[in-house]
C-alpha cells in the first residue's frame, strides 16, 4: 500500500527504551528509570479533587482555544512568574506541547521552509517538522557554551525558524536574558520567526528561567502542565501567540483538534494553584540533582554540564564508548538502569554521549547511583 515520505520519521529512542525496560520487569527484572522525563508525582491534589467533583458534569466540547477560565489563569501565571501583564486572547491551551508544536510550525511556515534547532535538542521538534514537509537545521552546539545556541552558530545558515528550549532538554542548561535577547535580536533582524520551548519552567536550582514574553512579543512561547505541574498522561499544554496570529491558530485549532480534553483543562485550572505543593515537588528534585552531580562522576561519568533546571543530566561519554545505543542498552541489561542514548538528541554526536533524568524518587536515584557505581566499578 501506498505511503508518504513524510510519515518516515525516525523513531523516539527513548520511548524504545522504556519499552524495552517494561519487558524486562515484566520478566521480574528490578529496573530504575533514568530514561525519561516523566515526575515520580502525581498530578496536584487540587487538580484531583476538581476532577472528581466535575464527572458528574456534561464534559462536552469547550471553545478551541480553551476555556477561558484556564486562558485567564495561564495569564495570571505570567504575571506571578515573569511580571508579564499578559492578555489572556493570547493564551492558546492545546494537546500537550506536542499538540503546540503542530498548531505553531503550521502557522508559521510553508512546507520547504527551514527551521533551525539546537543539537542536541528535543528530538520530536525534528520529526514534527520532517511530518509537515519542513525541513529541520541542526544546529551543532557546544560544551562550552553549555549545550545552547548562540548567534555566531546562526550565521550563514538559511532559516525561516529557529526554536530554541530554555532549560533545554537534554542538558538542563538555560539562558540568560542577554543570551536569550541576542538569539531573538538576530532572529527579528532577519525576519526569522522565534519559537521559544519553555516546558520546563519553574524547574530552576538558582536564578529562575527568562521568558521570551519578557523580551519581545513577537514570539511564539510553548509550555505544558506536564513537567512542573507533574501532569504528563494528561496531555494539556498551552502557547502564547501574537496578537494578529490569534485567529490563524484559531482555525487551524478547530479543524485539527476542535478543542483541548476538556477534563484536562479543569485539572490544569486547579492546578495553576497548587504552588506550595509544586515546590516540594522541585525540592526533591533539587536534591536528586545533588546525588547526581555527585554520584555520577564516581561511576565515571566525569564530562557533564551542570543543569540549571529540568531534571536532566547530559554526559559526554567518548572516554568509555563511540556507540551510546549499544551502552544504554549494556547499562539496562548489566546494572538494570534505564538510561537515553544522546543519538535521540544529537543525530551527528550522540553516539558519544547519554542523557540521565532525575525525576524519580530520591530512593530510585540513590540505588541507580548505586548500581551504576557498582557495574561501572566492574567495567573499568
């Protein structure tokens, strides 16, 4: 039967091995997760108790972008967060991130255009854009600049997007606002559109993360409720859009989803004040972070950039393998710890480098460190 190029997409590695780490404890293997993003927590207390009140209700269809209460509270959380006096209109909720990302690339580019992104970067953004017929432009950047784009990495290359994750995934590292208003002053200059991926915000270990709303509002700024509000499984996100792009988003909206899960959106809505539990939450992962920096090195992962948020770790591997994908899984089948190849991340590096996520239990990570230090220990 007939197939269009543009489904051949490359897969989610990491999503391959959480499922080869479901086999194995489904054949009674002992495995600690370090191979994704996903909160040990569950979704605010708030957030559960409104939706249990709410089954009783008709849980129809809401308005495409989103009932108006959650686009109002979205806004207020800009105002709490960055000092941003938002316009809820502009408030668009959607399916996930990932549900942001098709609404944004569709509105913004014509099948051809170019889009840069940060190697290594989140790996879905290039297979959603190979999915609408846009081509991704890595974009190789370095160690020393903390795993993030520049604007020297932008010149000479032909772009009409560039999305750009601050903390970034996989190496947790952020922006600063000069860093953040350099990258978006050269996109502005040369009439590139500038999609900023902020999922990660309000997971920081020092100064909190910048948003690009306080810089410009031309941008197109994606976050979720899945990684700070510890709601994966519940698919909602949201973006903030300009003002004269609004109706465009709208339409497209309408006809590719009709609308946000409506049961998500009374969660999220509960859960935009549920503070003082979502900040014990980032303490545990401050102190995950801890045992990590720590603990990784004595197991011989020595080459790592500190992160300043998310709940990831990214190691440069080249002094112990050339092939991650064969040591992730050596890793899972030896130590019994799940860990992502960087070749999810970085097509043209990764082979030299691993990401380890720190969103368990402290329990988990101290006896991942644990047998990490031990296999390792025997490797050497």
């Amino acid at each position: 039967m007939r197939r269009s190029s543009r489904g051949q997409v490359d897969p989610f590695i990491v999503m391959d091995v959480v499922e080869a780490a479901r086999a194995a404890e489904a054949a009674g293997r002992s495995i600690i997760h370090m191979e994704v993003g996903q909160p040990a927590t569950p979704a605010p207390e708030a957030a559960r108790r409104a939706v249990a009140a709410s089954l009783e209700q008709t849980l129809g269809y809401t308005v495409a972008l989103g009932l108006p209460a959650l686009r109002q509270g979205i806004a207020a959380l800009y105002a709490r967060w960055y000092g941003v006096d938002l316009d809820p209109d502009r408030v668009v909720v959607t399916n996930g991130s990932s549900g942001a990302f098709l609404l944004a690339f569709s509105a913004l580019f014509d099948a051809g255009d170019r889009v840069g992104l940060g190697e290594p970067g989140y790996p879905s953004y290039r297979q959603i854009l190979r999915a609408l017929s846009l081509e991704p432009v890595g974009l190789p950047s370095s160690a020393a600049n903390r795993y993030q784009p520049v604007p020297a990495d932008l010149d000479g290359v032909e772009m009409q997007g560039l999305i750009v994750a601050s903390p970034g995934n996989p190496s947790g590292t952020m922006l600063g606002r000069a860093e953040l208003a350099a990258l978006m002053g050269v996109c502005d200059r040369r009439g590139i559109a500038f999609v900023s991926d902020e999922i990660y915000h309000g997971l920081h270990y020092g100064p909190r993360a910048v948003s690009a709303l306080e810089i410009s509002d031309s941008a197109y700024v994606i976050n979720s409720f899945s990684k700070y509000f510890s709601m994966t499984g519940w698919r909602i996100g949201w973006m903030v859009v300009p003002e004269d792009h609004i109706r465009t988003v709208e339409r497209l909206a309408q006809n590719l989803f009709i609308c946000p899960p409506h049961v998500s959106q009374i969660a999220a809505l509960a859960a935009l004040d549920s503070v003082e539990e979502m900040e014990a939450n980032r303490a545990v992962y401050a102190e995950n972070r801890r045992l990590m920096l720590e603990g990784l090195p004595k197991a011989g992962f020595t080459r790592i950039a500190p992160p300043d948020g998310a709940f990831y770790i990214y190691a440069d591997i080249s002094d112990l393998t050339g092939d991650s994908l064969a040591f992730a899984a050596e890793l899972l089948r030896e130590a019994g710890v799940a860990v992502t190849p960087g070749l999810d991340f970085d097509p043209r590096r990764g082979a030299r480098t691993l990401r380890f996520s720190y969103a368990g239990a402290t329990a988990d990570i101290q006896e991942g460190l644990r047998r990490l230090q031990a296999y390792m220990a025997v490797r050497r």
